[in-house]
C-alpha cells in the first residue's frame, strides 16, 4: 500500500477539523466578570491603588508649590547709657516666597502629567497582574493535561495487563511478556501519581493566589487554535505598542522628567520673598510698619540640579525608544510563532493520528504473533506521547494567541 495518500487523507481530516471545530478563547479561559473582582481585590492591586493615590496627593503638592507662609517674632532688650534706660521691643514679620516667571504653570503641568503618570501606573498593575493570572492558569492547564495523559496510559497499561493475566492462564504466551505488562503497569501508576502531585500543586497555587476562580478545564471537542483577527501584522504591532502599558508608563514617565528638567532649569531664576513686619521700639514709643524682600542668589547647587534632571530626561528618553525595540521584536517572533504553530499541530495531530493507528495494528499483529510485548508497550507509549505534544503544542499556541488578545485589550480589558 501506498503510504503517500494515507497520509494525506489524514493530514486532511486534520485540516477539516480545524475549522469545523475552531474554539474561542474564552472557551479556554474565565471570563472577564470572573477575573475582574479576583484580580481588583488582590493585595498587588491594593497596593498599587495606594501608591497610585500617594501620587495624585503629591501632584496636588507640586500644583499648590512648596512656598508656605512663615510668621517671624524677634523680642529684643535696648538699653540707653545717657539718660541709663532699658525698652522692651518686638518686631512681628509675616513672609511669603512668590513663584515667578511662570513657575507656577510649570507646576500646574506638572501635576497633571503626574496624575497621568499614576493613571497609566495603575493600568500597568492590573495589566501585569492579568498576565501572571494568564501564566498561572496555563501552566495549570498543563498540569491538569498531564495528568489526564498519565491517567489515560494508566488505563490502557491495566487492559493490557488484564489480556496478558488472562492469555498467561490459557498459555498464549510467556510468563515474560505478562511481566512486561505488569512493568508497564507500575510504571504508569508512579507517572500517575507524580502527574496529580504536580497537578495539586499548581491548583492549589492557582487558588491560594486568586481565590474565587473556577478550575481550569479542557473544552470539549476537538480543541483547536482561535483563529486571529484579520490584520496585518504592522498593523496589530502598532496597535500593540500604542496598548502597552508598560510603555506608555515609561513615555509619560519621560515626558514628566522632561518636564521637571525644564522646571528645575527655571529654579535657576530665583524666587523672591516678599513680607511686611510691624515693629514696636522703645517700649512703644516708636511703632514701625514696613516691607521686605528678599532675593537668593543663583549658584553652582542649581545649576548642577538643572544639568542632572536635563541628563536624566535623555536617559528615560533612549529607554523608551530600547523598550519599543524589544517589544517589537517580540511581538514580531510571537506572530511569526504562533502562525508556524498552527501549520505544526495539524502535522503532529496527523502523526498523533497515524500512532495511534500503528498502536492498534501493533497489537492485532501482537494477538497473531508478529509483534513481541515489548514493541506492543512501545508502540502504545509513543501514541500516547505523540497525542500528548499535540496537546502540549496546543496549549504553547493558546498561551501566545492569549498574550496577544490581552496586549490589544481585545482580553480581560480592566483599564478604569
């Protein structure tokens, strides 16, 4: 026979299952309404929301400017040899420093890029969150599909184990190959209970970190990869870089030091003083009112502050143009990824498909004679590892089409 058309008709039915039986992602993840709560609750998302607040009070600090009111009492003794006398004298001074040269819409800017800044801080938070919930969820669905996998040989090692005890009587075949088979049994019940450890543990994990989200599951049906929004990749990468929230962080983290660089460069131009005192001399005898002012001069110190904010400026500024290069680039490897991803799970579902069918033939040809025990355990072992990287291969893809969707906010958008 032919091996060519068979394994393309295989390779068919693998392609025609994946667009009958095409999944959404939300098939494979909670819903939004799910997640929501459980990730605003959490203690990351607390502290977050407090140092978001500790932000927007300390843009209302810099709005308002440092300059407070300071009241100055001076008592003082005169004393006069001719004639000899002794006053009581009080000087009483209220001042103020005032923000000129337009400081204080410097100030007024500021702030308001500072509450930008912890606006798109909080986003950030829920954002990274959100992802970490992601990584946690797969790597549990991983776990829980391991476990089935191990389950699964498990089954099939005590069938085989149950013929072989029952062919042993009859004398159909060795007393060896019915120790083959009992080998092959405990081999899977130590895989089995090593899979459920490790699948305990991510769900407890999974459930100790985020509380109120249902178990991860596998859907029913041929699970396949969502297909993607139809968009050239330019174009998703733009609107990738325009949604990332670590990034925008870092631009309006750049343009606040900018801005702060072109303020402290302003200190330069001091401030004035100004007060008005009322003094009373000679124990009344004389009453003074005046006014004051005062005006520092410039030095090295804030020359030195204005250059170091300027150089600081341009370092976040380079920062942000690296930041772009790196996501780019792995948003680029990731659609490249994902695209070759989806052409190899129909390949290995077709050899995933073909195994199988060698397992099943390999134990019709171990009932006539032709194949020994070992190749039978052999045989089924590699159908059962071959289903199971398809099903690994699968959960690779669902993870970077998730990132994706999550990246676009086109996933679990929780942006206030």
């Amino acid at each position: 026979m032919n091996a060519t058309p068979f394994r393309h008709t295989l390779l068919a039915w693998a392609l025609l299952a994946l667009g009958a039986q095409a999944q959404s992602l939300e098939a494979w993840l909670p819903s939004t309404a799910q997640v929501a709560p459980v990730l605003q609750a959490s203690p990351w998302i607390q502290a977050a929301r407090a140092h978001q607040e500790a932000q927007l009070q300390r843009a209302r600090g810099v709005e308002a400017g440092s300059a407070e009111w300071a009241v100055r009492v001076n008592q003082q003794q005169r004393r006069v040899r001719d004639p000899q006398e002794r006053f009581a004298e009080t000087t009483l001074a209220l001042e103020r420093p005032i923000r000129l040269w337009g400081k204080a819409g410097m100030d007024a800017r500021l702030a308001e890029q500072d509450r930008e800044v912890a606006r798109i801080g909080l986003a950030d938070a829920l954002h990274e969150a959100s992802r970490q919930l992601l990584t946690q969820w797969f790597s549990t669905l991983r776990a829980r599909l391991d476990a089935d996998s191990a389950e699964r040989e498990r089954e099939l090692a005590r069938e085989l184990h149950r013929q072989a005890q029952v062919r042993l009587r009859q004398g159909d075949i060795s007393p060896l190959d019915a120790r083959l088979a009992e080998a092959e049994l405990q081999r899977s019940e130590a895989a089995i209970r090593l899979a459920q450890a490790e699948l305990a543990r991510h769900t407890a994990q999974l459930q100790r970190l985020y509380p109120g989200l249902p178990a991860p599951h596998w859907p029913k049906g041929d699970a396949t990869l969502p297909q993607p929004p139809r968009q050239p990749m330019d174009t998703a990468l733009q609107d990738f870089l325009q949604h990332h929230h670590e990034l925008n962080l870092l631009r309006a983290e750049a343009r606040r030091q900018q801005q702060l660089a072109e303020r402290i460069e302003r200190d330069r131009w001091p401030d004035p003083s100004v007060g008005v005192y009322t003094a009373r001399e000679r124990a009344g005898a004389e009453q003074l009112v005046g006014v004051s002012l005062a005006i520092p001069l410039s030095g090295t110190w804030r020359e030195s502050q204005a250059r170091a904010a300027l150089a600081e400026a341009q370092a976040l500024a380079q920062r942000v143009q690296q930041l772009e290069r790196e996501l780019g680039a792995q948003f680029e490897a990731r659609w490249l990824q994902l695209a070759q991803q989806e052409q190899a799970l129909v390949a290995l579902r077709a050899a995933a498909a073909t195994q199988r069918l060698a397992a099943d033939k390999s134990l019709t040809a171990y009932t006539l004679g032709e194949h020994s025990m070992t190749e039978l355990i052999q045989n089924r072992r590699l159908a059962n590892e071959q289903q199971l990287a398809s099903q690994r291969l699968l959960l690779d893809g669902l993870q970077s089409r998730a990132l994706i969707e999550l990246d676009a906010h086109r996933l679990w958008d929780l942006d206030d």
